[in-house]
C-alpha cells in the first residue's frame, strides 16, 4: 500500500510540473486614427444661473439670526421666576423654590390640556365634583327643591284660594317625597311615574299609590276641572296613601 | 273613561274595542310580541307608516300581514327586489292601441294598506319613488296627480343593514315612517309556544280564519277622535326639548327634524287613546320616543364603531330631560 501512495505521489508531482507548449503571439501593426467629428461649444444660460440663485431652495449659505421668537418668549417667560438671582447667582432658596414653580406650573399646564383634549372628545369627568347621587330630589317645575316646601301650608293655602289643580299637584309631590324618605322609590327627576308604580311592584303601597297617580294624571295633564267637592275625595285617597306608609 | 271622578270628555270606547278586537285576532297567531302589535296599533292609529325589522324568521311579514288583514281595506303587497323599477311600484303609462293615446296603469302603490317586504333590498332609485306618495299621499304621473284612498297605511319590512343583499335606506325616506319597530327573538317560553302550535298545526288552520275585525273607513273615524286628544303645554315642551337634545347631542350625526317632533306627539296620542286616555302623559312620550327617533338619528362614525346605538342614545337624552311634573 506505502509503495502505490509513493508511486502515486510521484505521478503527480511531474503532473503538475509540466509545462503548456508555447505559441508564437503574431504581431498587428499600429495605426492611430484622428476623431475628425464635429465639436459643439456649449455656453452656460447666465440668466439660467441666475435665476436658480435667486430661488430660496438653491441657497445654502445659513444665517443665523438668534434665537426664534418662540424660545426667546420662553427665556422671558422663565425669566419671571428668576427672583432670587444676584451677581453671584442664586441663593440656595430662589433656586429650589424656582424649579418648584418651573415644575407646578409644567404640571399644570399638561393637567389643563388634558382637561382641553378631553372635553372637547365630549368626555365628562367629575374629578372636582363630589360623587353625589346623580339627582337627588331638587327639581319639581318651579325649580323648588321639595324636601324645602313646608307641604301643608302650601296645599292649605292652594285650596283655600280655590286652585286644586295645584293642591293636587303639591299632594302628589309629596307622596313622592314620603316614598323617597321611606327609600321605597329612587327619586330621580327623569322618572316617570309609571316607573314609580313599577318600581313599587310587590309593595303593598304599589296600588294605592297607582290610584294616586292616576288622580294626579288626570289633573295635572289631562287638565280636568276639579271642583271643590271634587278635590275632597281626591284629598281622602290622598290621606289614605299617606295614613297607611310607614 | 277609568276614573269616576272626572267626567268623560272624549268616547273612546269603540276605539278600546277595536284595539282589543285586533289584538285579540292577531294573538291567536303571533306568540308575545305584545309591544310590538300595540306600536302597530298605535302607528295606525296615528296616520303614519311604519317599518319593521328584524333578522330573518322573527314573523315580520307575517305580523305585518296579520294586521292587514285584520283589518277591511285594499291590500296590496310589493316585494322589493334589488332590479324592481319605480314604474314597478308607482304604475306607468302604457299606449293605447284602440285609442291611440297614452292610459296610466297604476301600480301596486294603489291601495289602503300597502305590505312592501324587504323593502331595503331596493336601490335608493327606487325607493325615492316612494317618497311623494309616503308623505304627501299623492302620485303626480305625467303631470297627472293621483290621490291616494284614506286610510293609505305603508307597512314596510327590512332586514339589517348588515345582512348580505342590503341598502341603507335614504334618510328623507326614513324620516316618513312613523315608527320603526325592532322585532327581537321570542322568550323560551315563547318558542316553546311556537313550536307547539306548528306542531299541532294550529297556526294554518287559523290563519285562514282570521277575520276582519275593522272597516277601512272605521280607521279614519278612529283616527280623527286620536288627533282630538288633549296634550298639555308642559308635554309639548318636553317633547320639543327631547328633539332639541338629539340635534346637539355630540354622539349624533343628524338629530330629529320637526316632522319627528309632530310623530312623536301623534304617536303619544295613540298610545293615550290605547290606554284609555283622552290626553297624554309623559309616559306615553317616553314610551313612543324610541321607535319614533331610531331611525331618524344617525350616530357619529367614532360612535357607532364604538359600539353605540341609536336606541342608547335616546335613551340617555331622555334621562337627561327632567320629566314635567
């Protein structure tokens, strides 16, 4: 086997030295040809030139006039804060309690744009109203808040002048009142009474306060004359609702 | 009247019988559907036109066939189809060989109730075809006006706008309806009822003996005592404060125009006279406000990819507006 590798080697060897035959090169002799074509002169348009120059797009040259009106408004801005700056500078108070104010009215000023963005997105946010109720009872037609109105005085007064259409109004409203201090019913001035009666289901008052409603309705809306003899039955299914709550 | 201590104003006995008569004739085929069988009612009651919709199989037509029905006038029935024409709905003229002039052919518009099914599967052309004869009662052909008879009722049914094979209805168009009354999927026990019926095949059997319970020329009676009715000053302002909420509310696009202020207090008055009253409440407004705006608002683009309604937002406008009281 060691003497087929050697020989093998050896092959190679003279292989790769040998070498390619050489061919004579044939030599073409040198001719130098003149370009005889005709050269147009072309001359560069000065107005051209000219005009580009004039052309803000093609000036390169900067020059640099300062600061813009915009930062120089807020070197003066921040320069209001500057109280406490001498000759050799701030004191140690002037400059924390500047950077203070730099920061509270930074902070700010985001709070108020937010506030900006978001109302006029339409997004209400209640961050400085306390969390009331939604309502609470405050409206009736004349703005009056009825937890205000002394019920018995008015309504006698009412009847006695001859105006029960009021009368019957004012008893009305203060069936609601009682219903809402008995936390039977959720008074909110966008309530129908129809919510009321349903929201009264599986309540004992639910009819009695149904029948009341309708007195109301037929008054208050339907614009029924209610004569005085009238106005004393409606009184007494009135009394009625009121006897039998708690 | 329900209250023995005020005297009866108005009679409206008859018009309580004819309501409980129609409802009573349409129970024995539609399961539920109170609210919306009361709407129709009411719709009719109060001289508008009213579209229903409702994803397929919700007994739209069927409702709506129902009624008419129910009731002793000339019935047509247009199914709108996306190649149907105006000429195909309004009639068209047609030369006349014997006398050698042009002879107007009416169409299928002609007649007291008109059933249009599918009726946003049309073209906004021909649907504009529609929109002289929804609000004016009128057809003007060559130059010729042609009155419609009273009571001319359109019930119209449509799919949603999302479903395949729809159009968007023109607003104009909208705006003549009266009501536009959604048809939602029936309860449990409903479908159970459903079922059983058509088990027992009951519902053929009587649909074929539905009868007519009311005379065309009864609605228009009917009619004239609703238009009567008593509506209060502070109703009147909290209806137009409600319509005015819709025009500035930021989450619509197009609020209630004032044809929509006068449907809801034309639809209120119904809804009273249903109840057995000869004037009307907030509750009634309240209660027509929905199906009377919901086709008349358009909700903002933000809004409606949002999610939104229209129904919630009316829903908030009326929460917001503090009832007369």
């Amino acid at each position: 086997m060691r003497y087929l590798l050697l020989i093998f080697l050896l092959l190679t060897a003279s292989i790769a030295n040998a070498k390619p035959d050489t061919i004579a090169a044939k030599k073409v002799p040198a001719v130098i040809r003149l370009d005889t074509a005709s050269v147009t002169l072309r001359h560069i348009d000065t107005a051209a030139i000219n005009n580009y120059k004039k052309q803000k797009e093609f000036i390169y040259k900067d020059d640099y006039s300062g600061p813009s009106l915009w930062t120089r408004f807020w070197r003066w801005f921040w320069s209001l804060f500057d109280w406490g700056k001498t000759k050799t500078g701030y004191s140690n108070f002037w400059k924390w309690a500047g950077v203070l104010i730099k920061y509270i009215i930074m902070i700010g000023g985001i709070a108020a744009l937010i506030l900006v963005i978001l109302k006029s997105a339409g997004i209400d946010i209640n961050i400085f109203r306390k969390g009331a109720r939604k309502a609470g009872i405050a409206y009736t037609e004349l703005d009056e808040n009825i937890h205000e109105i002394d019920f018995e005085k008015d309504i006698e007064t009412a009847a006695s002048a001859g105006n029960y259409k009021l009368a019957v109004r004012l008893l009305y409203l203060r069936a609601l009142k009682q219903l809402s201090d008995n936390n039977l019913i959720d008074w909110q001035p966008n309530k129908t009474n129809q919510a009321y009666v349903q929201e009264l289901n599986n309540n004992p008052a639910q009819g009695p306060f149904k029948n009341i409603t309708r007195q109301f309705e037929y008054v208050w809306y339907g614009d029924f004359a209610v004569t005085g003899s009238g106005y004393s039955q409606i009184t007494k299914l009135f009394a009625d609702f009121k006897g039998g709550r708690p | 009247m329900e209250n023995e201590n005020f005297e009866q104003r108005t009679d409206l006995s008859k018009l309580n019988a004819a309501v409980e008569n129609i409802k009573a004739s349409l129970a024995q085929i539609i399961v539920g559907q109170q609210h919306v069988i009361e709407l129709i009612i009411a719709g009719i009651l109060a001289d508008g036109h009213i579209l229903i919709e409702g994803v397929p199989g919700v007994a739209k037509t069927l409702t709506a066939k129902l009624v008419a029905k129910s009731i002793d006038a000339q019935y047509s029935r247009i199914q709108f189809t996306p190649d149907l024409m105006p000429s195909d709905v309004l009639g068209t003229s047609v030369f006349n060989t014997k006398t050698g002039e042009f002879e107007y052919k009416r169409g299928p518009i002609f007649g007291n109730i008109i059933l249009i099914d599918e009726i946003n599967r049309a073209p906004a052309k021909t649907q504009s075809a529609l929109f002289e004869v929804m609000e004016e009662r009128q057809i003007t052909m060559d130059g010729e006006l042609y009155k419609m008879d009273e009571p001319f009722i359109v019930l119209a049914t449509q799919n949603p706008v999302e479903q395949e094979g729809t159009y968007r209805l023109p607003e104009a168009q909208l705006d003549r309806f009266l009501f536009k009354i959604d048809i939602s999927y029936p309860s449990l026990e409903e479908e159970i009822s459903i079922i059983s019926r058509q088990h027992q095949q009951k519902t053929a059997d009587q649909l074929e003996h539905i009868n007519a319970v009311l005379q065309g020329a009864d609605i228009v009676a009917l009619r004239q005592t609703v238009r009567g009715l008593h509506v209060e000053e502070k109703i009147i302002a909290f209806t137009a404060r409600i319509i005015h909420e819709t025009r500035n509310n930021k989450s619509l696009y197009l609020g209630g125009s004032p044809r929509a202020s006068l449907a809801v207090v034309n639809a209120a008055k119904a809804v009273a006279a249903i109840a057995g009253r000869d004037f009307v409440t907030p509750d009634d407004i309240v209660k027509v406000a929905t199906p009377v705006l919901r086709h008349r608002v358009m909700l903002t683009p933000d809004k409606e990819m949002e999610g939104l309604t229209a129904d919630d937002v009316i829903a908030q406008i009326i929460q917001k507006i503090e009832i007369p009281r």
